[in-house]
C-alpha cells in the first residue's frame, strides 16, 4: 500500500504534463505569488478542500508570517531539504512542530500523538482486544507489546497545560469527528493513493461510534493517559510555546523525519510544520495486527492514517496545506 502511495506522490507532486515529475518534485520553480502558480509550480491541497480543519492552527490565522517565505519552505521540504534520518521503525513522537525549550526533538518517526497514534488508530482498525475495556488499559497493552517487539515509545506534553497533546486531549472529538468526516477523510487520503473500501470506512467509524458510546472508556483526566505511557516506559518530551504550525508535512522517505530546528534556523522561529512519518504505519500496523492476516494489517495502517488526519482537521485550519515528500 505504502509504496503506491510512494509512486503515487510523485506524480501528484510533480507537473501534471509531463513525465519528469520527480525532478519537477525536487528542483521546483520559484513562485512568485499564490496568484502566479503555473503549471510547473506543484500545488498543494488544503484541509478545506476536503471539508476539513474545524481548528485554529494555520496560516490564515497568522500575522506574523510572510506568504513567499511560506511557499518556499514548502516546496524545500518538498523536496526533502529538511529530511534526517531516524533510528525507529514505528511512530513514536508527535507531529506536533514545536520544539523542547533548547529548540529540540527527539530523531523519531511522528505521528499524532507520537506511539498514542498506533494505539488509537490500532484501537480503530480493529487491533484491540476483549481486554482492552478502557482507554488506559488499550495504551499499557499496546505500548507493552511495542516494546516486545523491540520499539521504543513516547509522548509529550507541555510547558503550560495539563495535557499538551492534543491528540491525547482531544481523543474522544477526533473518535467523533472520523463519524462525522469519513467521507471527507477517506476523499483526502485518496489523494494520496490510500483508498479506503466501504467495509473498511464501516468497520471504522463503527469502531469509533462503540467507543463513543462505551461509557468510561475514555479517561476524564486526560493527562493521566499520558502519564500511563510513563509508567510503562515511554519517554516523555516537554515541548514549548504556542503552536505556529503552517502545513503538514506527509514523509514517506522510510527512515526519516523532518528537522524542525532546521526548518526554524532557515526561516525563523515562528515557521513550523506538522510532520506525519507516514511511511512508518504500515510497520507498526503488522506489529499489533492481532491475526497476522494482511487485510487487517491494511485496515489498521489506513485506521492510523486517519487518526493523524482527523486529529489535524480537529486541531488545525482549513488553511493548513499538506506537502508530500515522496
Ligand atoms: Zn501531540
């Protein structure tokens, strides 16, 4: 799945025209404005797009930031500017494009929520089991057996709220918000050459309507999820500041992520990105898939691809633009 996404993305990135998509991908034209985009220019669509980003996060927004200065960071990052290598297999710190207070992250796979994107999208593509009766216990089981396997861990907070992720925080509303949005997710992530089946959209959503529904199944102090994490070894990162986050970076480079202090040192300091590592759901998929059968692996991963979408239609604008880094 993971590589015709891969393909895919370099035909999406590049010119529509002709065939040399990937150098148009990797050495793209100067643009000017977002009113001068020719046909070589690549485009990237935005949340809104897909009736998406009901958060405040993204570029409209902003006051501070300088649109030329934002096309150009896209398109460096589209071309793989600010790609490093990383030493996971699996996702496990956020995508979250803030730094520690020394203007740090860890070199690790993202996604929403860091591990808690395996154990909510795992959670939704039908990788739980009759044990998993709370959140709590569905976080400590999954987290334990990543660990089994030879993965390390993580999630984050921050310096001023009690739970400053806010793909832990807002757990339950990006449940609800995939009920809501499926359709929409599903049309975006095609995009991407993800496609989703009407048994896979209806094994999901139902999934989440059944959380929704289980009474005490999510924790009421969200905080405590997090701490549950800690508890069973996963590292904590204490990120900073507001959120200035201005798209969302879609990698599927295997073995990399992207460096925010890079992108911060090249642009400024209120130039931030969301990063998905997308290219590590398929691996963490197979490691909780509880059959071993290969279609339930695909549904899980696709499960995570969608608990990273909604979570930044839940948190981000409409505004925010995805850049694929093929
Ligand atoms: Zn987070």
């Amino acid at each position: 799945m993971f590589e015709s996404l891969k393909n895919l993305l370099k035909h999406f990135t590049g010119s529509q025209e002709s065939e040399s998509t990937a150098s148009a991908a990797s050495n793209p034209q100067p643009q000017s404005n977002s009113q001068a985009m020719n046909a070589n220019t690549p485009r990237y669509y935005t949340l809104s797009e897909f009736n998406l980003g009901v958060g405040t996060i993204g570029p409209t927004n902003r006051t501070d930031i300088d649109s030329q200065t934002v096309n150009d960071m896209y398109q460096a990052i589209a071309a793989g500017t600010f790609n490093i290598p990383v030493n996971g297999a699996v996702p496990e710190i956020c995508v979250d494009g803030r730094t520690d207070k020394d203007g740090n992250r860890k070199h690790a796979p993202c996604a929403a929520g860091g591990t808690l994107s395996i154990v909510y999208g795992g959670d939704l593509g039908g990788a739980s089991t009759a044990s998993d009766t709370t959140e709590t216990q569905l976080t400590v089981r999954i987290i334990n057996m990543l660990k089994a396997k030879g993965h390390a861990t993580g999630v984050h907070g921050d310096d001023h709220s009690n739970c400053g992720c806010g793909a832990c925080a807002k757990a339950k509303t990006i449940y609800q918000h995939i009920t809501e949005h499926i359709n929409d997710i599903a049309s975006l992530v095609s995009k991407y050459g993800i496609n989703l089946t009407d048994n896979e959209k209806e094994a999901i959503v139902q999934q989440a309507k059944n959380r929704i529904n289980q009474a005490d199944f999510f924790a009421d102090d969200r905080s405590s999820i997090l701490q549950a994490a800690q508890d069973n070894g996963s590292v904590f990162e204490e990120l900073v500041g507001v959120h200035n986050e201005l798209g969302i970076a879609l990698n599927t480079k295997p073995g990399t992520t992207i460096d925010r202090s890079a992108i911060r040192a090249k642009y400024g300091p209120q130039y931030d990105i969301f990063v998905v590592d997308a290219w590590s759901f398929g691996t963490a998929a197979n490691d909780v898939n509880p059959t071993g059968a290969e279609q339930d692996a695909n549904r899980i991963a696709k499960a995570i691809t969608l608990q990273n979408v909604a979570t930044a239609s839940v948190l981000g604008h409409g505004s925010l633009s995805i850049i694929p880094i093929a």
